[in-house]
C-alpha cells in the first residue's frame, strides 16, 4: 500500500514539475499590468513627499453644527495623514477592474476630464471620480464617496486642486446620519499657502 502511495505521490511531482507545452495558454496577472485607473495613491504620495519637503503653512475653514465657520492657521502639517481622507477614494484595485465606466473629455482649452462612474449593481462606496489634468499633469480632482447601510448613511463630496504640480486647495463637505440619531453635516476647506 505504502508503494503504492509513494508512487502516485512521485508521479504527481514529477507531472506538476513539468513546464506547459507550446499549446498551452499562458494567461498575464492582472494585478501586474498597468493601472485601469487613476493612480490615487500614487498622487497621493508624491504630493505629501513634495509638500513635506517644502512645509507650508494651511489655513483651515470648518462650518460647525451652528453654521458659524471657524478658520485656523497650522504652521507644521504631516501630509501622508492631512491627505489621508483621499485615500477612500481609491478605485485602482483589481476587484474593482471593469466596475467603472470610464469617459473622458478633451477641452478646447486644452483640458482632460476624464470621468469615472460606479456601474449599477456595483457595491463600492466610490460613487464616481473625476480628474482634470493639462499636460499630464492634475489640475483638479473630486470624488464622490458614499455609504447606506441599516446603521448608517454617510455621503461626502471630496476636492482637491493643484497649480503648478503641488496641491493648493482642498476641501471636504458631507452628512452622516447614525441609526436613532440626528444628521451632522460638515465641510472643511484647507488652503496651501
């Protein structure tokens, strides 16, 4: 019996140690090809490397729950966490590869909107991301992030411009609702000085 075994288990080695022939069918990794998407978290990053190294001062605007706005200077910022909030807007991932439709738009002026939309059916937060660049380079980027479920509704609309390669200003506005609980909205609105 133990023979046996010993030689089924030889020859299912040997077998799967055995390159495929011409006729077989070698398929690329999709998680090694290029982006389908815009590379959020790459921009991301760049833009926190740049404005580490150059650290500006951001004045800050947030409305609070009476309406009355509040504005703040910070003179020392960490930007990988300041732009974290972005983050949530990623949809280059591979499970979300095809749930996005994808338009884009040339301007006259020289201006490329490219648009990216949550295809019905599609159960990611990321409703829809836009990006408008010149020249390879963003100008503007805003996304549209929103959550339902039986515990809570949560809607925000994110922004974000640069001018000359580096983000200038920023701004995040919502509304959470929490089950048994009143809705809260927010905007906060930051500018790169």
């Amino acid at each position: 019996m133990r023979s046996v075994f010993g030689w089924l288990l030889g020859t299912v080695v040997l077998l799967s140690a055995c390159e495929p022939g011409q006729d077989a069918t070698v398929r690329p990794n999709p998680a090694n090809s290029k982006p389908a998407y815009f590379n959020l978290l790459g921009f991301l990053e760049k833009q926190a490397t740049l404005l580490n190294g150059r650290k500006p001062v951001v004045e800050k605007q947030a409305v609070l729950r009476d309406g009355h706005q509040e504005t703040t200077r910070v003179t020392q910022t960490d930007w990988a966490k300041e732009l974290q909030i972005f983050q949530q807007a990623d949809i280059n991932k591979p499970a979300l590869r095809g749930l996005y439709q994808v338009d884009c738009v040339t301007t006259p002026a020289g201006l490329v909107r490219r648009s990216y939309r949550r295809q019905p059916g599609t159960e990611h937060p990321v409703e829809q991301l836009t990006v408008v660049s010149r020249g390879g380079s963003v100008q503007e980027l805003t996304a549209t992030v929103a959550q339902d479920n039986p515990l809570v509704y949560s809607a925000k609309t994110m922004t974000l411009r640069c001018q000359n390669g580096q983000i200038s200003s920023y701004q995040v506005s919502g509304v959470q609702k929490l089950v048994l609980f009143d809705s809260v909205r927010y905007a906060v609105r930051a500018r790169v000085l």
